[in-house]
C-alpha cells in the first residue's frame, strides 16, 4: 500500500470535536468537497490471531422446539388512552364506534362522550332522574340510546335516536315496569346492515328497526329470550340470541324462532357465553372449558372459563377470564395476563369496532389491541437458571432464516418451523462477559453467518456455514464488532484498547490487519462501515465521515456541509445517493452536495442512530439509538423533500424499545424487545389497511369567542335540548340565561342555514362586517393517530399561499374583507396519506359599502356633476345674467306688487265669505231677536195692566189681593229678563262671529253649537224666502263632552255646511237636513246630511279646492268648503264627504278629544 503524503494526524485533530447541528440546506456547490489525506505513515499491521476447529452445529444445540412467527401466534400491543388523554376518570358500559372512527362511550349516569383523537366530547342529557343503560350506533351514525327512570311507579324505560341535533322519542318503546327484580327488561343490538334489534321482555316482543322505521315485529312469549348477552344477526342467513339466564341459544330464521343444541357437544348444560362463528360453527365457553363446536363436531380449545367474548376479523375468539383476556382459535391460545397496563384493571369489557379492531375497556381505561405490532415473548424459554432473557441482535438470512443473538442465552435460529438455541457455554450464567455474548450479526455473499462473541479476556469471530460453527480467537483485540463484509469477503470490524484507543481491522480468513496511522485515524470511535456500488468504503466516527479506497483517505465533516461531525450510520439508495446518520440529523451525499433533513422536516430525533434499507417498500428505516420511534422515509428526489412517516408511542404506535432491528424481506420490521422477546411491525399491512382520516372543522370562535349557534338560529332555538347539548359538548357546562342573551344580542346578525350534526358548525354562515376576525379549529379523526397528524390550510380570497405543514389545528384571520370566502383544510395522517375538507361563509359588507350605498353615492356623484355643469353654465351666462338683471328686478317688483294684490284680494274674498256668511245668519237672528222681543213687549204691556190693578186695590184698602197682584208683576218681570237675556246672547253670538277672533281654543258643548246653528241657518233662509221650507232634526249625543276648539271657527264650518245642506235640498220632496253627533273612539263625530241628489262624481275630488264653486256666476265665491277644511284641518281633524245619489250627500266632521 502506498504511504500518504501528509499526516494523518494533523488534520484529524481539526475535527476531532463535535459541532453543532447545520440547517437543512446547508450544500456545498458542486466543488469537490472533503479533504484528501495522504499521510506516510499510516500502514497496515498484522495482528497474530488463532483458527479453532470446525466443530458440528450438534455440539452447541442446547434446544430445539417448534415456533412460529405468523402473525395469528403474535400477542398484539395495547395502545390505550387514559386521564392523561382527556380521558374522564369513569368506567363506560357501552362503547361503540362510527363511521367516520369517532370512540362514543356511555356510562349509567347521563354522560355520551365522543372521542376523536384530540378531545372528549359530551352529550348527555341533563335530565334529573334519569340514566344510560345501553349505547348503539346504527343507521347513518344515529345513536340509539336506552334510558330508565327508578321512580316511585317503577321502572319507567325510555328510547331516543339522537341524529347529532335533535334527541327524538320513539314514542311506542317507551314502558313503566312495575316491579323489578334486577333483571334486564331491555336490550337493544346493532343487527345486519345497521339495523336495530330492540327486546322487551315486559310485552314479550322482539323489534327490528332501520332508523325510526319498524321494519319487523315477533312476538317472543314462551321463548326462552330473557337476558340477552349477544345477538349474531347473518342477514338472509339467520340471527342468533344467546340468553345468559336460560343458557340457550335461539335461532330466528325466515321469522321462526328455533332452539340451537348443543346437548352432547360440550360437557355439561352451564354455558358462559356463545360467539357465533357461522350458521353452523360456534365458540361455546362453560366453566370446564372453551369448545369450537363445526358441523357438529366439538373440539377443547382452552380449559378456562371465558366470558364476555367478541370475534376478530380472523374468527379469533378474544375473550375475558378471571385471570385476564385471552385470544383463543383452533390452533392456539394466547393470554395478555402479563400486560401491566391490564393487569391493574378489575374488570375489563370487549368490543370489536366498525373496522374490526379488538378494544378493551375498564376503569378509566380504553385500549386497542394493534394488529400491525405483535410480540413474540417465548424465544428464549423462561427457567429459574435463566432469568435474563435480553436479546441483542438480529438479522435475515438471504434464504429467509431469522438468526438472534442474545447477552447470555447464545444464538438463536428460526428456519420457519424450529427455533434453535445454540449455547456456546452448554450452561446457563448471569456473567456478561461469557462467550454466549452474541455482538451484533452479519452474512456474508455465500450466507454464512458471522458473529463476534466473548469477554474482556477472549474475543472470537465465529462463522455458521450451516452445519459447522469455525472460531478465531482475536487475541489482544477486545470489544470487537463486525462492521461490514465487503464484496469480496474481507470482514471488517472495529474494537477498542483499554486505554480507549479504537481500532479499524479487515480480516479475509488468512489474515487479521490493524488499519493505522501515526495518530491512529485520530483515536475516534468507529461507528459504521460501509461499502458503496463503486466498492468504495465508507467509514463513519466521531470525526466524521471518511471515505477510503486502498490508495487515498477523503475526510468529510461541518466544514464541507454536514450537519455533525458524529457519524452513526451509512447506507446508499438505489440512485447511489449516501445516507449519512449524524448526531444533527441525516445528511445525503448527492454529486457531491450535502443536503441535510432534520426537525423540520418531519424527523422527530435530531440524532440518527440506524439507517435500513427496505427494499420491499423502497424506503430507509431510521432509528435513534434504541428508541422506540421509527421513521419510515423516502426522498422526493423531484423536490428535494423528504417523505417521512414516523412511528413510536407518541404518535399512536406502541412500539416496543430495544436495541435490534431488521426489515425483513416482506418488508416488516422486527425488533428485539429487552425481555428476550421479539416485536413485529408490520408496516405493509399498516399501509395496505391505511385511510385517509376524515377532517372537520370542530369550533368557530367570532372576535375570540366561542358561539351557542343553535340559540342564534330560531330553528333550533326554541328546542332547549339542542342549545343544552351543544354547549355540554363544546363548553363542558351550561351557559347561564344572561352569558345566552349577551351572546345573542352580540351576535344578533349572524346568519346561518343549517347546523353539522354532532359537531353544530353552522352552514351558510352569513357575517356582519363587524365580525369578521375568526378563528377556525379543525380535526382529524383518529383515536390514537388525530394527535400527529399535520395539517395546512388556505383561505381563498384571503391567502397567497397555503400554511406550513405543522400539528397547529387552529386557523386565525382578523378584520376580513367583504366577500365570499372557502377555508381549505388539508391533513397528512401519519401513514402519509392526505385528506381534505372545505367550508365556506360570507362576511357582508359594511353599510357604507353596500349597494344601495354605492347607489348613494352614485346619485351624488351625478349631482356634483351637475354641480360642476351648473357652475360652468353660470360662468358661460354671467354676463347676460347682470345685463338682465334690472329687468329681472322689475319684472320681481311687478311680480311682488302682484303678489300683494293678489293676497289683498285673498283677504277681501274670505272677508266677504265671512260676511256672506253673517249676512245669511241676520235674517235667522233678527227671527231669533224677535220672539224675545215680542215677549218683553207683551209681558210690560201686561204688568203696566197689573199696576193699575193693584194701586185700586190698595186704595181699596185690600191688602192681600194686592200682594197676589204684585207676585204676578214679579213673575212677568222675570220673564222679561230672561227674554232680554236671550235677545242679548243672539246678538253677541252674531258679533263673536263677525269678529276674527283671538284664535284660542276653549271647552265648547258642541250640541249646543250645532243646536243653534241649525236654526239660525233655517230661519236666515226662511228670512230671504218665504217660499223656502224644508224639515229639520238633530240627534245630539248627550254624552258628548266639551272640546277644546276656536268656537267662532267650527261655528262657520257648521252653517256653511248646513246652508249648503238647506240649498242641496230646496225644491224637492220631502227635504230633510240632520245635524247628529257622536262620541267615538278617536274623538267626536258631527255629521250634517241632507237627502238632496248628492253630489257628481265629476266634482267631488275639487270641491275642496279654493274657488271652486257649482253656484251661478256672482251667487257664491268658492271658498266656503275651502276655508272649511282648512278650520277643521288646523283642529287637527278630518272633514269627510260622503255623498250618493239616492241617498243624498254626508259630511263628517271628526274632532280629537286632545
């Protein structure tokens, strides 16, 4: 071998540090990258080394028995979630799982959780007296839940079907049980197809449903169906029921009920429990045993009592003794009773999911049982003189062989069938150092097995062809491991000295070589060796990666871009890319270029330990140390991304720790376990059965915070049920009447359409302009997977881009614009698979931004326009604007003193209607005047008479007739001033009314008004025509009260309308005019009417108008109907016509009281 031309040992000293981790891009360019060593004074030395004999495989077989691996003989590992998952501490009688893989649990309180991986939710009832006694989830994920009520009458039973809103009665199963001896009265089953069996045992019946809909009935009395413990419904093939109380299992085929013997099957009439398997096989469990009962044949399959028994997909009898759960087949039967976690519990459920997972529940506890990771415990059989069972190393034969090396029980070999245990001692110790120490395991290209094993004192490197076992004694070499056996057979190995010096060696069988140097390649600790397509070796240490060839050393370490000068591990993909595991992560060695993946890339440990290529699945295996995480990886090539699903406890997946690993050639990974027992995982399988998991958003907080939605949307409102089993499952609690009126008066304007079942997530959501900060938070569903599983998620019509890969379940978005917006949510589950979801809402405008605003401002818009075009007009015309303007002026006093005229005119003509008017009451008052007057007149003429009278009576001296006299003369006085008073009051009345008056309002009797202004209109136009003559009435409510009105004013309104009323009428038969008055509820009515021929269509809606008039030219000014509407309107009144031709004509004066 050449010498090298510089010292190994300067440069090795550079790096013989260990740095920090770099990022994930740190590369190097294409440049040649490493430092090439070529240093004189590393040589090879010959270490002195001894052959042993062949000696026959016989002489170390301590043990040959039979075993298998198959995944039936397996015992799966419990992943269970417990308090520390959210888990309430409660023990749950139901369990029940559905479509989407949500848990639902019930206990016989009121509490129905539903758990998705991430958080327990509850939606029990609240209702006082009242508890759960059985659980179904059957058509369309509708629960089916049986309650009862221990009341004074007895046992009151109550079935609802909860939909995910609404908790509905079915009204026809509901019963009150008088008496109850403890025995179960009823008992609903999921049946075939998501049907429901329903048994009460009160009314003998037996009911199936689909739903709410009845879709079978059977009546069960005299059948011996009393306490049901399974029903096994076959669809068109039968449904079994097994009664625990009579022992006896009842067929019900094409609706006839028959009893299933087993009479001398099994050894004796106590069954436990029956599983069927089929219309003809069945697990038939008594207290002397488990029998698999096929075509008539019973067969002894476990000698315990088993109980409370469920089938696997297998047709695996998993069942619960009093020792613990055992899975029991015809071939074989395997306990958990050395579980630790199950060991605790006191009493254990099983159930089988929709998918067809084994669970076990207990106390606080839920537990699957995983199919894709199995142990194997009995490898190294468990004696008194062998109490450390530990395995240490494992590997897989080209042929398909198993090989195990252990720490003091030798090597094992698994051929398919046998196990073999060949101890190199021939007896069993607890010394660590002893030669069945087996160091890790390597095969060579012609499948020979080696192996180094031994003490501090005596180390040998050993090969099994097969049939022989040859040693070599390594002499002073100790704690000496195999590395790599290269292409052409040499062995290469690593040890160390006592003073912590480590060695490189190759050993071809003839002889073993040191690889040295002047400073021993550093002294570093050799971690790997691996040689690459172009034979190539590769070296990996604590200073970092080297690459040698037999003529030349490259050193590679931080400075040349990987993350860490520690090397743990070496491997090449199929692209002939170097997979480097360091100490910050792992690197990849491509054309040159470092690209390293770490944390943030979706790697959980930031040292690599193990790097296995796994050929089957085209992917490498990656451990840190012996961890029990795994990390299964690809690499994207395309996009220089790493694919990597991880796998260990924290993300769902019970892997057990140890310190052994191999992906066999199927592609599953086998691990040794530390208490000598192997685990399977089996991660084709896992993949094969894997799913996308559904996603949902599960709570949508408005400006940060959380909504009652079902007391916001009137449809669910008024259903308390709903608002109360919402905020059970979203707050925990109840909301107090003001926390609900607060959150609906600040939320008053959302909207939405309709609620997710289950889940309450409005659809349709509608928001006003000042809720638009949200925060959305969303779920996977997996009961042991929702916890790891990634997410992104994009706004569109918010967001560029979508978010980051992350575990944040949570999307939050402040002061959104209006619009129609979608929240894209994406998760990728552990096994690498994506699953997607949307939802959709709107945030409404502002008001200053909706479109009648925007018409606002459009219309504004116009007239600033205008505004402009105006001013520009302006401009154009100033000129001629001030040329006009003395014209203008002139023509403005022209116009003005016209206007004046004109109102001067005005004021005459209602001066003149107003004395018009007056002028029509002087007749009627100098008629009312006169009749006073005569009356004075004739009682003076009278009382003079008296006088006379009474002076001849005195001068009679008759004293006495002269009193009578003078009391006579006193009563015509009197009378002469009450007609003088009347007189008086006409002629004020008629100067009030000629007056214009103040204007002021006060109480007036309206009767007495109307009363007297009927009379002075008749008798004013008897006065101006004898020939005139009409009859007259008035129907005055006695009732009425004062009103407060301008007496004057309603005095003129009145005798134009009942003059008009006198002329309608003059000239026909029978003329009549009324004056009534009434007191309604809006006030009061005075109504003058006539039985004239009423007034013209034509003319009606102008009769009101000023000036107008039907009278001939210089007989009327058109103003009387005028001025009377504007009195009535200024009282705040209504002046009403209603005329008709046969009846005549009406007008309603109406008057408010205030």
């Amino acid at each position: 071998m050449k010498n090298f031309l510089l010292i190994l040992c300067a440069f090795l000293l550079c790096f013989s540090c260990t740095d920090v981790t770099k990022s994930k891009e740190q590369k190097i360019g294409k440049q040649a990258v490493g430092t090439v060593l070529n240093d004189s004074v590393i040589k090879m030395e010959v270490v002195p080394f001894k052959t042993g004999p062949k000696i026959p495989k016989e002489n170390y077989i301590s043990s040959a028995r039979p075993f298998s691996l198959d995944p039936l003989y397996g015992k799966e590992v419990v992943s269970s979630i417990t308090p520390k998952d959210g888990m309430p501490p409660a023990r749950f009688n139901t369990f029940n799982t559905d479509s989407k893989g949500n848990i639902w649990l019930s206990n016989f309180g009121s509490q129905i959780l539903k758990y998705n991986g991430q958080t327990f939710k509850d939606y029990g009832i609240l209702d006082s007296g009242w508890y759960n006694f059985q659980m179904e989830i059957t058509f369309n994920d509708q629960l089916w839940l049986n309650r009862f009520n221990p009341s004074s009458q007895g046992f009151e039973w109550r079935t609802l079907l909860f939909d995910g809103l609404n908790f509905n009665e079915i009204s026809e199963l509901n019963f009150i049980e008088s008496e109850n001896d403890g025995s179960l009265t009823q008992f609903i089953s999921k049946g075939y197809k998501n049907s429901t069996w329903y048994l009460n045992t009160i009314d003998n019946t037996l009911l199936k449903y689909q739903g709410e809909e009845l879709l079978a009935s059977y009546n069960i009395e005299g059948l011996a169906l009393e306490l049901l413990t399974n029903v096994s419904d076959f669809g068109d093939d039968g449904t079994f029921f097994f009664d625990g109380r009579s022992d006896k299992l009842i067929k019900l085929y094409h609706g006839t009920f028959e009893e299933v013997s087993f009479k001398n099957l099994i050894p004796e009439d106590k069954i436990n429990d029956v599983l069927v398997i089929n219309s003809t096989s069945f697990y038939v469990s008594t207290p002397k045993g488990t029998f698999l009962i096929e075509d008539g044949k019973s067969t002894q399959i476990n000698d315990e009592s088993l109980f409370r028994g469920v089938l696997d997909e297998h047709n695996t009898l998993w069942s619960y003794s009093e020792n613990g759960i055992v899975k029991t087949n015809a071939l074989t039967s395997i306990d958990f009773y050395d579980n630790p976690e199950l060991k605790k519990l006191e009493r254990l459920d099983l159930h089988k999911d929709e998918k067809g997972n084994i669970w076990v529940t207990g106390q606080s506890f839920m537990g699957r049982f995983e199919n894709s990771i199995k142990t194997y415990d009995n490898l190294i059989e468990d004696n008194s003189k062998n109490q450390n069972r530990s395995l240490r190393s494992l590997i897989q034969a080209v042929n398909g062989d198993f090989f195990y090396g252990s720490f003091f029980n030798g090597l094992f070999h698994f051929d398919g069938n046998t196990l073999t245990n060949f101890n190199f001692l021939k007896q069993p110790t607890q010394d660590y150092g002893t030669i069945n120490n087996i160091g890790n395991l390597v095969e060579d290209n012609h499948g020979n097995i080696w192996f180094t094993h031994g003490n501090r004192d005596e180390v040998f490197l050993t090969k099994y062809d097969g049939t022989h076992f040859q040693s070599y004694n390594m002499g002073q070499e100790r704690f000496v491991f195999i590395e790599l056996i290269d292409s052409k057979g040499k062995v290469w190995l690593t040890s160390s000295e006592q003073n912590n010096n480590y060695n490189l060696l190759t050993f071809d069988g003839k002889s073993l070589v040191k690889i040295t140097s002047s400073n021993n390649l550093g002294g570093f600790y050799f971690s790997s060796v691996f040689e690459d397509h172009l034979g190539n070796i590769w070296i990996g240490s604590e200073g970092g990666l080297y690459n040698y060839n037999n003529e030349t050393i490259t050193n590679y370490s931080v400075k040349d871009g990987m993350p860490n000068n520690v090397v743990n591990s070496i491997n090449e993909d199929d692209n002939n890319n170097l997979w480097i595991g360091t100490d910050g992560g792992l690197s990849i060695l491509s054309n040159n270029v470092f690209t390293n993946y770490g944390k943030a890339d979706g790697l959980k440990e930031s040292s690599i330990g193990t790097i296995l290529k796994d050929d089957h699945n085209n992917k490498f295996w990656l451990r840190s140390g012996s961890s029990d995480r795994l990390s299964v990886v690809s690499l994207d090539s395309l996009n220089n991304r790493l694919v990597v699903e991880n796998f260990s406890s924290a993300e769902g997946f019970p892997i057990p720790s140890g310190r052994g690993l191999v992906v066999d050639q199927q592609g599953v990974g086998w691990i040794t376990t530390t208490d000598g027992g192997l685990a399977r995982f089996d991660y084709p399988a896992l993949k094969e059965n894997s799913r996308a998991f559904p996603v949902s958003v599960t709570n949508i907080r408005i400006n940060g915070e959380s909504i009652v939605w079902s007391h916001l949307n009137d449809r669910y409102a008024n259903d308390t049920l709903v608002s109360s089993t919402e905020m059970n499952s979203r707050f925990g609690l109840q909301k107090t009447e003001e926390e609900l009126d607060r959150l609906k008066k600040t939320f008053t304007s959302v909207r939405y359409d309709s609620l997710v079942p289950y889940d309450f997530i409005p659809l349709g959501l509608k928001l006003p302009y000042s809720a638009n900060s949200l925060s959305f938070e969303f779920s996977a569903v997996d009961p042991f997977l929702a916890k790891s599983t990634q997410f992104q998620y994009f706004l569109e019509g918010f967001d560029k881009a979508w978010s980051p890969l992350g575990q944040t379940n949570i999307a939050n978005y402040g002061n959104l614009y209006e619009g129609d917006y979608t929240l894209k949510i994406k998760a990728l589950n552990p096994y690498g698979i994506w699953s997607e979801t949307d939802y959709a809402f709107t945030v409404l405008p502002p008001w200053y931004r909706t479109w009648w605003a925007y018409g606002i401002y459009g219309v504004l818009l116009l007239l600033l326009f205008k505004q402009v075009h105006t001013y520009q007009k302006q401009r154009t015309i100033k000129k001629e604007r001030e040329k006009a303007k003395e014209r203008e002026l002139e023509q403005a006093k022209e116009i003005e003193k016209a206007y004046n005229d004109l109102k001067a005119t005005q004021q005459q003509l209602i001066q003149s209607e107003k004395m018009a008017s007056l002028g029509e009451l002087t007749a009627g008052i100098a008629h009312e005047i006169q009749n006073p007057l005569n009356f004075v007149n004739n009682f003076s003429e009278v009382s003079n008479e008296l006088i006379d009278e009474m002076n001849d009576e005195l001068d009679k001296g008759a004293i006495e007739e002269a009193k009578a006299i003078a009391t006579d003369i006193k009563q015509n006085l009197e009378k002469i001033t009450h007609h003088g008073k009347r007189a008086d009051g006409i002629v004020k009345g008629m100067l009030a009314h000629s007056r214009s008056g103040s204007g002021e309002k006060v109480p007036t009797d309206i009767n007495a008004l109307a009363d007297e202004y009927l009379r002075l209109s008749y008798h004013g136009l008897r006065a101006r025509d004898k020939s005139f003559n009409a009859d007259f009435s008035t129907n005055l409510d006695p009732t009425l009260p004062k009103v407060k009105v301008v007496p004057q004013d309603i005095g003129r309104v009145l005798l134009n309308l009942i003059n008009n009323a006198f002329q309608a009428v003059n000239g026909i038969e029978n003329p009549k005019v009324v004056v009534s008055t009434k007191h309604a509820e809006n006030g009061i009515e005075i109504t003058v009417s006539d039985n004239g021929p009423g007034i013209p269509e034509a003319i009606k809606d102008k009769i009101f108008q000023p000036f107008f008039t039907t009278k001939p030219t210089g007989q009327g000014t058109g103003l009387g109907l005028s001025l009377s509407y504007d009195i009535v309107k200024a009282h705040g009144g209504e002046l009403i016509l209603n005329s008709n031709k046969e009846k005549g004509t009406q007008f309603t004066i109406i008057l408010p009281l205030v």
